[in-house]
C-alpha cells in the first residue's frame, strides 16, 4: 500500500510541474491527466494517436504525457508529429502540376507518409528510428534526429490523424474563398481526398488509442492558430492574421469534417471552449469531470 501512495504522489507531482511548464491552468487536466495514463499503460495499448486543429493544443498534451509517462512511470515513450514529415519544399513544387494548390504544406499528399509509418514500425518494434526534423519558418527540412530504441509506447500526433475521406457529394461545394477562387472545378480538393482515402495514410493513422480535441467552432480555431503564431514567433517569416486567415483556409474542409465525423469514431473526446478549458469529456475513462463520469 505504501509503494502505491508514493507511485500516485510522484505521478501527481509530475503531472502539476508539467502542467505548469505548459502554462496549462485548467483544474480539470490533473484528473484527466492521471486517467489517461491509466489507459495508455494498459499492455494493448502500443500506439496512442492524438488529432485536432491547428492550435488546439494537441503537441502539448502528447509532451505533458510523454513526460509524466517516462518520469512517474519510468516508461521510455517516443513521438511522432506529422508536421515533420512534410514532403521537402522542392517535393512539393513539383506537385504542382497535379494542381497549384499543392505547394502549400498541410493536406493529405503534402506528407511523407511511407517515411512516418517506417518511423513507427522501427519504434514499435522497439528499434531505433531516424526521423526529420522540419522548420515552418523555412518551410522546409531543417536535418534529421535519432529517436532511440526501447520505446514501450508510441504517441502519434497530427491535425487530420484519424480523418476519413469525405463522401464525394461533400466536394462538390467550395468551403471558403480559397477553394472557391483557386479550386474552382474542384481538382484540388478531390485529389487530396483521394490521398486522404489511400491506404498509406489510412495505415498511419490505425492506432490503438485516439484521442480527438475538438474545438468549439471553426472560428475558434483562428484565434488559437494566430495566439500560436505569437507564442512561437520564428522570426521574419511570422506570418500577420490575415495570412494566418488565408493559411488556415487549406485546413477548414478536413477540420470541419472532422469535427462532424471524428467524436462518433474516437476513443476518447475533449471538448474545449473557446478559452481552450475543457467543456466536455466523452469516452471510457475513469475520470470525474464536474459531477459525472466521463462515457
């Protein structure tokens, strides 16, 4: 009993740093933070994927998660963030002739999928894994880095991780003035959901553990993406709100597709409000959220 008190004060102790290095104020992300370790430990549980828009804070619960696993759990765990395997600026020049469109990083077909799912097989397997290392201030590769062997678990991150193609009648209609003025026939949209629909990415995104965030609207989503923008300014390319506006606009159709179609699929979703707190918590963990548990 007594090795059992000390296991759950170390793992609360960690959890507060950690939430506290995040900047992370919400009260109910220490019991959600416990629980959620509980079920990632379970031994079916290898691969834990984690979704949600741009800025809705996704990498920084896999880091709080990651570190709370390996300090109060001694358990190496590594991870694995789609936005460094984006296709290199110059890959991605040459898809343009499949449509211009292409040049901007983000949609399915924008990524180096086979490199990803190499990277976490090696890892599941327990093997060493090479992985690149990507700069959006560049907008493109800035080197590589080793993850080591011997990882127990395997986080996986990304904006649409978990998506599925929309059904074709979806594209029929632009979502917004970008697609309506550089995808008037609806090339673009239609191949990247053909890639979306590949199995390459449909392989990645097969975890055994998803956690989806969802935002509260899509409006919600530029206020968190321009707040992101701020907080890690890269210097000279830092884009201004109305870039961040037209930036996201490659993003909206899969985002509001997912925000329709992901919480019925998900193994886990937090809700957020606009203040990025938690509104809601659905899934099967043990965890109290306001005066009932989460289901």
């Amino acid at each position: 009993m007594e090795a059992v008190i000390i296991l759950k004060s170390a793992i609360d102790t960690v959890i507060v740093e950690q939430l506290a290095q995040a900047q992370i104020t919400d009260p109910a992300y220490p019991a959600l933070l416990k629980a959620l370790v509980a079920k990632v430990m379970l031994g079916r549980n290898k691969t834990i994927g984690f979704s949600g828009s741009q800025g809705s804070g996704k990498s920084t619960l896999v880091r709080v998660l990651k570190a709370v696993l390996e300090q109060a759990r001694a358990t190496p765990v590594a991870s694995l963030s789609l936005d460094d395997f984006y296709k290199t600026r110059s890959a991605r020049a040459k898809m343009m002739t499949e449509h211009p469109m292409f040049q901007v990083r983000g949609v399915p077909g924008t990524h180096d999928i086979d490199l990803m799912q190499q990277a976490k097989l090696a890892l599941c397997a327990g093997q060493a894994a090479q992985v690149p290392v990507f700069d959006k201030g560049l907008d493109d590769r800035a080197g590589t880095m080793t993850i080591p062997a011997g990882s127990e678990k395997v986080l996986l991150e990304g904006w649409c991780l978990g998506a599925l193609p929309e059904p074709a009648r979806r594209l029929a209609t632009p979502v917004n003035r970008l697609e309506t003025e550089q995808d008037p026939h609806g090339i673009w949209r239609q191949r990247v959901n053909e890639y979306l629909a590949g199995q390459p990415y449909q392989q990645l995104f097969t975890v055994d553990y998803w956690v989806y965030l969802k935002a509260p609207n899509f409006e919600a989503i530029l206020d968190w993406r321009a707040e992101q923008e701020a907080r890690f300014n890269q210097g000279p390319n830092t884009m201004t709100r109305s870039e961040i506006q037209a930036f996201i606009g490659y993003y909206q159709r899969i985002t509001q597709w997912m925000l329709q179609d992901a919480p019925a699929r998900a193994d886990l979703v937090i809700t957020l409000k606009p203040d990025h707190s938690i509104a809601a918590v659905q899934g099967d963990l043990e965890f109290s959220f306001g005066s009932s548990k989460s289901s």
